[in-house]
C-alpha cells in the first residue's frame, strides 16, 4: 500500500474526529448556555416573588394605615362635632337668656338653625326688628332694649303683608310653608319687583303706576323656571298666580287690563299694578305717604 493511500484513508477518520470534536464543544457550550440561563430564570422567579411577598406587605401596612387614619379622622371629626354641637348649645342657652332679659341681639348673629332648633325662651317666638341705625335685631316680641343700642325700632315687625314675609324665605323654606302653587309663584314674582325693566318680570310704570306685571310675561318667565310647565298651564298658572300677588298684598296690587299687540292684532290681556300711592309695611309710598314700616316674626 503506498503512501498516497493511507492519507487519503486517513483523512475522513480526521474529518469525523474533527467534526465529533467540534459538536462536542458547541454541544457542551449549549449546556453551559443553557444552565446559566436556568440559573438567570431561577434567580428571576426569585426576586418575582420576594417584589410579590414585598407588594403585599406593603399593601397590608398601607391598608393598616389608612384604617389608622381614617379611625384619627372619624376621631377628630365626631369630637369636632360634638364640640360644636356643644358650642351651639352654649351659645343658644345664653342667647335665650339674654333674650329674656329684654336684650336686643344683631340678627346675623343668631343663626337660623339656633333660632329654630336651639332657641329656648317664652312663646317660642323671636321677632326681627329694625333700629335707627338701620340695621337689624332679633328680640323676643316687644321686648325693649335696656341699652337702647342701636337707637330707636324702626320698625318692629309682625304686621308685613304675606306677600312679603313669603318673599323673604328662600326657595326651600318657602315650597314648605306654602300650600298653594300659586302662592308660592307670587311671593318668588315679588322678589322681582326691585328689578324692573324692559326684559325683566316687572315693568316701571307712569301715570301713577310704580311698576306692573303682565300676565303674558308671568307665563313665559313661570316656564323658564319651573320645571315640566306646559305653556298652557303656565298661562292658567299666571292667571291664578295674579289672584294670589293681589290676595296675599292684602290688595295693595291690583288688577286691570292693558292693551298687548302681537301678530299684528291688539289684545288686552291682565296685569297687576304696585300704584305709587300703595303703602307697603316697611318702604315709603311714592305717594307721601309713610305705611307702617314692619318686618317679620320667626318661630
């Protein structure tokens, strides 16, 4: 056998031996690969659920914490309350006191819900009054000021005509102390009444006409501002609601008739009239004429 043949035998045993060798080590560096990537997906599921067990502690303490605070917060509310609860009640016991005693206490300063809630004195009953000063006090009825603070009453008041001690209750107050819609519409109409003008509920009269109101106008500005109101209904609404202004000012307005052209056509069509001479408990007639100046009486 020559040389040249036993190289070319040997070289495939080379070639194998050269390739066994060579899968040998990617085989063995896949093996490596792969166990250090075991090793990274291990130490992961790890810190996965170490940041999971921190996660729920944390949450835990923070639960804990806000039911901490909350409990503080509840705590210091109920003991706020309770301390003003208490404050009001001192502050109404010598309200009452000193009403009794014939004081005559700045209005503002006596709150509403003291006044129907708290207020302990004879009858129940605290009447609002204004002094030469013009400012306003709350008083049991007729009670006079020892002090004399604030001059003279001005007018003492439990002879306001309905319309107006309606008028002055707000909205809620007033639903509740009305029986009759209409009633309730005339005293909110009534408020209008310092705010005449040409697009405004109330127009400014001549001719002895302080200010007056027509019905159509009533009817229009009773839909805008009460809820589900059909023009029909607002227009019988307006109607009844001229009766009530005219009842409740124990006829201090009074109704008439004023011509109305629309469309082309004239109408006459209802109004109340405030004249200039009508006297109003509390405001001056235009007329000369002082009324008797009052205002109202709580209870």
């Amino acid at each position: 056998m020559t040389t040249d043949t036993l190289t070319e035998q040997a070289l495939p045993e080379q070639l194998a031996e050269l390739v066994e060798q060579r899968v040998h080590e990617a085989t063995a560096d896949l093996r490596e690969q792969i166990a250090d990537l075991e090793r990274e997906v291990e130490d992961l599921r790890t810190q996965l659920f170490q940041e999971r067990d921190a996660r729920r502690e944390a949450e835990a303490r923070l639960a804990a914490l806000e039911e901490t605070v909350e409990g503080e917060h509840d705590a210091r509310l109920s003991a706020l309350e309770a301390k003003a609860n208490g404050t009001r009640s001192m502050i109404a016991e010598l309200q009452s006191r000193e009403l009794e005693k014939g004081a005559h206490l700045a209005y503002d300063n006596v709150e509403a819900n003291i006044m129907d809630e708290l207020l302990d004195v004879d009858g129940d009953r605290v009447e609002r009054i204004t002094k030469d000063d013009d400012n306003q006090y709350a008083r049991l009825p007729g009670e006079e000021d020892a002090l004399n603070r604030g001059g003279t009453v001005a007018h003492s008041t439990a002879d306001l005509l309905p319309i107006q001690r309606l008028a002055r209750y707000d909205d809620e107050m007033l639903a509740s102390v009305t029986n009759r819609k209409p009633d309730e519409l005339a005293a909110k109409a009534w408020r209008e009444r310092d705010n005449p003008g040409r697009y405004q509920l109330w127009t400014t009269g001549s001719s002895g006409w302080r200010v007056y109101l027509k019905s159509s106008d009533l009817a229009d500005w009773i839909m805008r501002h009460e809820e589900g109101v059909s023009k029909n209904y607002a227009q019988e609404l307006a109607r009844r609601t001229l009766d009530a202004m005219r009842e409740l000012s124990n006829h201090r307005l009074i109704t008439t008739q004023k011509k109305r052209t629309a469309d082309g056509l004239t109408y006459k069509e209802n109004v109340i009239v405030l004249t200039e001479d009508a006297e109003l408990p509390g405001e001056p007639s235009l007329g000369g004429t002082d009324g008797p100046a009052t205002d109202e009486v709580a209870g």
